[in-house]
C-alpha cells in the first residue's frame, strides 16, 4: 500500500454535499445516524450549514443549503461507515429503523459484503458495513 505524498501535507478532510432538503437531512444525520455536530453556520458567505466528525475532528462531513433544485443524485454518492462487526451494525441500522426510515435496495457489492444501505432526505445513500475497511 502506498504512502501518503510528502507534498500534500493535510490534517483533516472535509466532503461537502449541496441540499435541497437541508433540515430534514441534518436531522438524519444528527438523529438519526448520530454524527457529532462540529459547527453549524448561517448567512456564511451567502450559505447555511452544518459540519459534522466523521469521526472526530479529523474528519468532517458538510451539508450546505441549496436555494436551487438539486440535480438527481448520481447513482453512487455514497457515505460509507465501517463498523466494527455485525452488533454494531445492526445498531446503527436499527436506530433508523426505529424513526421508520426502511433500508434502500441494496447495491449487489454491498448486500454480498454485510452492509445495510439507507437514504437520506435528499436521496444519497449512507452504508453501515460490519468490517473496517483496511483490516481484513
């Protein structure tokens, strides 16, 4: 497996995601899936949004107001957690479950490999997989 490049000195990552249902997605995010809220910010620069840990502060997922209609999402646009085993999975998905939030039809890869996909408000999907990618 390679290194990291010696001129790309980051410390943190942020994935950043347009919504068109932007309350209803930060309350899936924040409720639902239970992502820790970093920041939340109004009128920056024109924009409302939240950043959430993906985890802790290293790494961030942020979620923008979008005041314009939102193309379709693309067929994959995903939010991949690996969770240690299969009872940490299962308790991820039951807390959707639990809100009435039903499983999405499963990508194959996914379904053959212990993950349980949902949607969000805006029709982007998160996984709960029960292995940590990198550890097998």
């Amino acid at each position: 497996m390679g290194r990291w490049p010696w001129h790309l000195p980051v410390g943190s990552v942020r994935f950043g995601r347009s919504s068109a249902n932007y309350d209803e997605t930060v309350r899936f995010y924040r409720d639902l899936v239970g992502l820790p809220t970093l920041e939340s910010f109004q009128g920056s620069y024109g924009e409302d949004g939240t950043i959430f840990g993906l985890p802790g502060h290293a790494f961030h997922l942020e979620i923008v107001r979008s005041r314009e209609p939102i193309d379709p999402v693309p067929r994959v646009d995903t939010l991949v957690l690996y969770l240690p085993d299969e009872k940490a999975r299962d308790h991820a998905a039951a807390r959707l479950e639990k809100a009435g939030i039903h499983p999405a039809p499963p990508h194959p890869y996914w379904q053959a490999n212990g993950g349980v996909e949902f949607e969000d408000p805006d029709g982007r999907k998160v996984v709960f997989v029960s292995w940590v990618y990198g550890s097998e």
